[in-house]
C-alpha cells in the first residue's frame, strides 16, 4: 500500500505540460497511445510542431519509454515513423517486444556529428510520408539549435504536417516558439521484495503503473535466496 | 506538324509503321551531348571536309562540302570537329529508348533513323497525329532539337516521309501517290547513277515520275526505278525485322581538354545522368546501379561503381553519392572522357489499403532513402532487422526492402497488449566500470559519470550465449537503482571478471 501511495505522489508531479502556443488553439494530433498524456496534450504530439521530452538531466524518466510506445502504437495503426537514432541507443528488439510493425520504421542509426544528425533531420521531415519523426540525442550535452533551423523545420513540418518528438537531456537552447514541452521528473523506482524486482511508477496509467524489468520471452535464471543490496 | 493531313480515317485504315528520323544525325549527337555547343557555329567534319553545321554556321555563311580553311575563312569562332563514335552510339541508343518507349516492335535503319510497329497503340494515342507529335515531344525531352516522324503504312513508305517533310507526316492507305507527290525525288532514295538520270530527265520531284508511263520505267529506267515508281504508288511490301529491347543505359561523353578535379567532372557528370534518366524514365525504369568509366590520360580506365541502396532516379543525391566515392577513391591520373552504365530496375510499387491511412508512395521512400544513404552510409539507414539469435549482442541489420520483413504476428499483437517494460537506453558500446561488491553483490560504482551508492540491486540473472561462435558472451545481469533516481542495468563479464553499464533505464 505504500508503494501505492508513493505512486499516487509521483503521478501527482507529471507531467508538466506546457504550451508555447495560444492554448485554444486546435492541433490535429499524433496520438501516443497513452491515454493521461494524450489528454493533457490535447490529443498526442501535435501535427505540423515540434515536441520535446526531457527531464532536466535525470538519467531515468521514462522519456524513451514512452517514445518507443508511440511509435509501436502508430505502427500497428498503419502509420509510418522515422527514427533518427542519434547517439546509437536505441535497441529495436524492445521495439519488437512492444508489438512495433518494423516494417513501418525507418530507422537511422549511428553516432553521428550534431551537423549530419541534423541534416538527416531536414532531409525526413522534408518528405511528408510519416506521421512522426523521433529524433534522439539524450546522451548530447546540448544541442545547437540555430534560429535559422529552427524556422526552416517549423517551416518544412507545417507544410508536411508531421509531428516531431526531440527526446532530449535538457531543453535545447534556441527553440524559440510553436513547442510542445513536456518536463518529466525522475522515475522512482520501488523494489518488490517478494519477487525480488524493481517496480516502478510511469504516468498516471493501468498500462505503466507498474513494470518489470524483462518480460518472459527469454530464459533468465534469478537465483533463488540471493542477496540483494 | 507543317504537313499534317486532316483526313478522317476508320480504325482499320490506321498506318502501322512510323519513323523516327534525326536529320544531320552526327551534328545532332554532338550538340546533345555539349548542351553548351547550341549557341556556338558547329560544324562535324568527314575528314578535311564540313558534312554537317548548325543553323548558326549556316547563317554565317559556313556550307556543306567547304573544306576547314574555308570554314574558317568565313568564321574565326566556327567549332570544327569530328563526332566521337561514342556520342553517335549513345543518340543511337536514346533514339532506341524513344521508340522503344512507344513500341516494343522497333528496328533500326540505320544511325539516326528507327522504325516502329504503332499497331495496337490505338488505346494510348487514339489519333496518329498525337501519337506523332508525343514521338517529337520525346525527342526534344531527349535533347534531338530536329527531328522527323513519318507515319505510313509501310516500312520504306514510313521512311520516305519522314525524309520528305518536316516535322509530322501521316500517309493513309490509298492516299500515298498524292501525298508524296509533293515530295522530292531524293527523298525516295535512289542510288546515285539513277538520281543522275532523273536529274538529266528533269524528274526533280516524285509527282514527276509518277507522271511517267509504268509500262516503259521498267525497261527504259531499270528495275530500282520500277520500285520507286510503285513505292511512291504505295506498294511496300518491306518485311519488318525487330529488334530485342536493350536493357542497358549507357552514356558516353569525349573531352577535349583533361580534367584534374573532381568539381568539373561532377558538373559534366551531371548532364550525363540527366539524359541517362530521360531514357530510363521514358522505358518506366529507375536506376538501380550505375558504373562509372573514367578514361584517363594514360590510357588506362579507373572504374567507379555506385550500388544504390535502392532504386532512385534523384539525380541530386547520385551525384553527391559520386563525389564521395571520387573522395574516397579518386582517379590516379586526369580525365580525358567518362561513359556511365546504368543497370534498369523496375519501379517499386505498393498495394494500398482500401480504409487504412494513405500509404507513401514506394518510389519516393526508396529516393529518400538513397538521400540518407549519401548523408549516413547505406548501411546505416533502412527498416531494422531483428534477428533472435543475436539478441543478447543487440547487434541488428538495417534493411532495404521493407517488404522482406515479417509482418505483425498476432501472438505480438497480443503481447503488446500486456503492460510494456520500461525501456532500456542502450549505452553503444556499454560502459566500462568498476563496482564495489560487499558479499559478491555491487554496493557502489566507484568511477565516471554514474559514480554512486547502488541504494537497491536486483538480480543476477545469468546469462549464456552464442557459445557455439566467437561471440561467447557469459555472465550476469543486474539492475541497480542509485541514490538519485537512475536505474542502470550492469552486465558483469565472468569470463574477463569485467563490469559494465548495459543501458539506464528511460
């Protein structure tokens, strides 16, 4: 019950949605999947934006969980999803393992220089054929980004009506208007003792109030009567 | 389209041949593959003799059969030069490709001249003008400034007209003697010792051998003579011999000066691939491949192939896939001329849902693709590839060919429907560490940025894999939560007795 509680207290904390934009103004939307976030964004991550999630330099948010949720979501819908993996950290069997359709993702991946990353960036978003363009680049100490890009993508995604989602460490210095920011807090993680695993809290949903760390479909051995610190 | 005849034909009066003729073929060649030689006086010598000039020599002055002292008496600025057989050979092949784009019955007369089988294009081109002017239309698009088309119902008859007049000519059966009654006697082709005799007879156009008594053309003028004079009656009983469409594109281009640096040839190159791209376009193709020839001043070839990761015609993003490979491995000695191959693929095509959201168009994700491609590297851009046995190594490929991927099981539909795990960021490559352990469990990290006191550990779970290959890997996991929050996953090595950070927990 007290993990509940504690649960209850962090949920309470997020999200901290934010918009740059006159607030009555209606977007059409890319939903992600996640019911209590896609109401407080009004929708999903809107059409035609730019998005960021970020945590203010915690390590651990959940940012890239619910990034890799909305992209298996959209794809099982019949939606197309580019994924510009810029600092080579994302692992596409936890895709599969969230039912993402792969053939529906057009990944690039590598650890690229800021300058390359943000190229590829403008050349996809160029193209209108997906529904949302992730680019990550959470373990990048900032990212450099000029006014001048920043109105040519706004420019390039209101004509392609793609939403894009930055998941970043922090805030980039330089995205001045027509964002939508969601702050995350830290997770917290709680440790079942019976089952000797971590649980944690994820949003205010059924789906992410508690995880686990592995799911089932491959062998692991946890030892019986281990210590644990 | 000067000479169009505006008769009202029944489909079954349709001619089923028409010519493509390219008048002064050599210069034409030339001037399509020095787009820049349009504005200047180019003459194409035959030896020491002008055999052909342009409209802009001809203004000057300059005439068929000067000699080049002549020429340049006349004018200074005049462009002699001969037509390198290669540049005849690709305008001979574009020429192919246009046919070809209409018909697949073509056979070529000779360089600058092809015939096609236009029967059965009734559907497309339901008037034999249209179908007329879309020929010259591809001709220009090809970069042939002048051409010829002659539509009739014979291989020699379809000949003779484009040879006759300008621009489009339609001769319908039963109309042919009126027709090329206009037309003049060169135009049937004799051979020089019969046009010597119709030229002393005064038969200066073909109405005038028509005027001749058959019964005596025979035995007064010979027997070629007696086949003209029926040709231009409309008999042509030619057998139409057609050639296999050629499923290679190739385009070739001779300089007169050598090329040290990469950034002319690139612009050379460039309109090179344009009209390479005209006639994979006009046969419904896309590039799939291209091989570069780089003839150097020692003679010698240095070959650049270009594999596209997938079929594009985005000439853009080739040319600066080019300039990487002429970075990467540029020619040892300077270039005096280039040919380009380009191996044909068959455009991608995609069946769409009747209710789901529209579907991108294949071609313009394979161009997107290929313009990643030229940013990234190929190999690290495509649709991923999950292969199970690697799982523990994270190691996956990038494919392609989306298609090639299974697609959503049920049983993973229904497995997304379990509450997810929290995702693990992957580190790439996993980080070195060194871990405190108190009773063979890790209490702290001791070094770099994730430095901290492990407040809560879960784990080991053991792990053996790919113990049959080199990649070996056998130890144990372990997830642990520092105090400010981070949740880490640590992999410890017990084979080296080596710790490291798998990924954190986001």
């Amino acid at each position: 019950m007290k993990a509940r509680e504690e649960i209850q207290k962090i949920i309470a904390s997020i999200p901290q949605v934010r918009w740059a934009t006159h607030p009555k103004e209606v977007l059409k939307a890319v939903p992600s999947g996640i019911p209590e976030l896609d109401r407080a964004l009004g929708g999903g991550f809107p059409k035609g934006r730019i998005s960021i999630l970020y945590s203010d330099n915690f390590a651990s948010s959940g940012r890239f969980s619910i990034a890799i949720y909305t992209v298996s979501n959209i794809t099982r819908e019949g939606g197309n999803v580019a994924w510009i993996d810029a600092d080579g950290s994302l692992d596409p069997y936890l895709l599969k393992q969230y039912g993402a359709d792969m053939r529906r993702i057009l990944l690039v991946k590598g650890r690229m220089p800021q300058k390359k990353a943000l190229k590829v960036l403008e050349e996809i978003v160029r193209h209108a054929f997906f529904q949302i363009v992730i680019f990550s680049f959470v373990s990048w100490k900032n990212l450099v980004w000029t006014p001048s890009l920043n109105l040519r993508v706004l420019k390039t995604l209101e004509q392609s009506r793609i939403a894009l989602l930055l998941l970043c460490k922090q805030k980039p210095e330089g995205l001045l208007s027509n964002l939508c920011c969601v702050a995350l807090p830290p997770l917290k993680p709680f440790f079942d003792e019976r089952h000797r695993l971590f649980l944690g809290a994820f949003l205010d949903s059924p789906t992410f109030s508690i995880f686990l760390p592995y799911r089932a479909s491959y062998t692991f051995y946890p030892i019986e009567g281990g210590k644990y610190g | 389209m000067g000479n169009m005849q505006k008769e009202k034909v029944s489909p079954t009066e349709r001619p089923r041949f028409a010519c493509i003729l390219i008048p002064s073929f050599p210069l034409q060649a030339l001037l399509r593959s020095n787009p820049s030689f349009s504005s200047k006086k180019v003459c194409v010598l035959d030896g020491d003799i002008i055999a052909f000039c342009s409209s802009s020599a001809l203004a000057s002055g300059i005439r068929r059969g000067m000699t080049i002292a002549q020429a340049l008496s006349i004018a200074k600025d005049a462009v002699l030069c001969n037509c390198p057989p290669e540049v005849i050979s690709s305008a001979q092949s574009a020429l192919l490709d246009i046919a070809f784009s209409f018909s697949p019955l073509v056979e070529p007369i000779q360089n600058g001249t092809v015939v096609l089988d236009i029967s059965g294009t009734q559907q497309r081109f339901p008037s034999v003008f249209g179908l007329g002017a879309s020929i010259e239309a591809m001709c220009k698009k090809n970069l042939f400034s002048s051409v010829r088309v002659g539509i009739a119902d014979g291989i020699k008859l379809s000949i003779v007209t484009a040879r006759a007049f300008e621009g489009v000519s339609v001769v319908f059966k039963g109309h042919e003697a009126s027709h090329l009654s206009k037309a003049p006697i060169e135009s049937l082709a004799p051979s020089q010792a019969l046009l010597a005799i119709f030229k002393k007879l005064g038969i200066n156009k073909v109405s005038d051998l028509l005027k001749l008594n058959p019964k005596g053309i025979g035995t007064r003028l010979g027997n070629e003579a007696l086949k003209l004079y029926l040709l231009a009656q409309g008999e042509d009983n030619t057998v139409f011999n057609p050639i296999t469409p050629t499923t290679t594109f190739e385009e070739a281009l001779r300089l007169d000066y050598s090329l040290e640096q990469a950034e002319p040839l690139i612009f050379l190159l460039s309109s090179v691939i344009e009209r390479l791209f005209v006639r994979l376009e006009g046969r419904g193709f896309v590039c799939s491949k291209l091989v570069l020839s780089l003839q150097l001043e020692d003679k010698a070839c240095h070959v650049i192939p270009l594999e596209l990761p997938r079929p594009s015609n985005d000439i853009k993003t080739i040319l600066q896939l080019f300039k990487l490979s002429l970075d990467k491995n540029p020619p040892p000695s300077p270039i005096t001329g280039f040919s380009l191959q380009a191996t044909p693929a068959k455009k991608t095509m995609a069946q769409a849902h009747l209710l789901g959201p529209p579907e991108p168009e294949p071609s313009s994700i394979d161009s997107l693709i290929v313009q990643i491609a030229s940013i990234v590297g190929a190999e690290n851009v495509g649709y991923p590839v999950c292969d199970e046995r690697k799982y523990f190594s994270g190691a996956f490929l990038l494919t392609h060919e989306p298609s090639a991927l299974p697609s959503l099981s049920s049983e993973v539909s229904e497995q997304s429907q379990k509450p997810p795990v929290i995702a693990l960021r992957k580190f790439n490559p996993p980080k070195e560490i060194s871990v405190l352990l108190r009773d063979g469990v890790p209490v702290a990290i001791e070094q770099g940025y994730f430095r901290g006191h492990i407040r809560q550990c879960a784990g080991p779970w053991f792990m053996e894999a790919s113990w049959w290959s080199n990649e070996h890997r056998f130890g144990a996991f372990y997830d642990v939560a520092l105090g400010d929050g981070r949740i880490l996953r640590l992999w410890h090595d017990l084979v080296e007795d080596k710790w490291f950070i798998e990924g954190v927990y986001d």
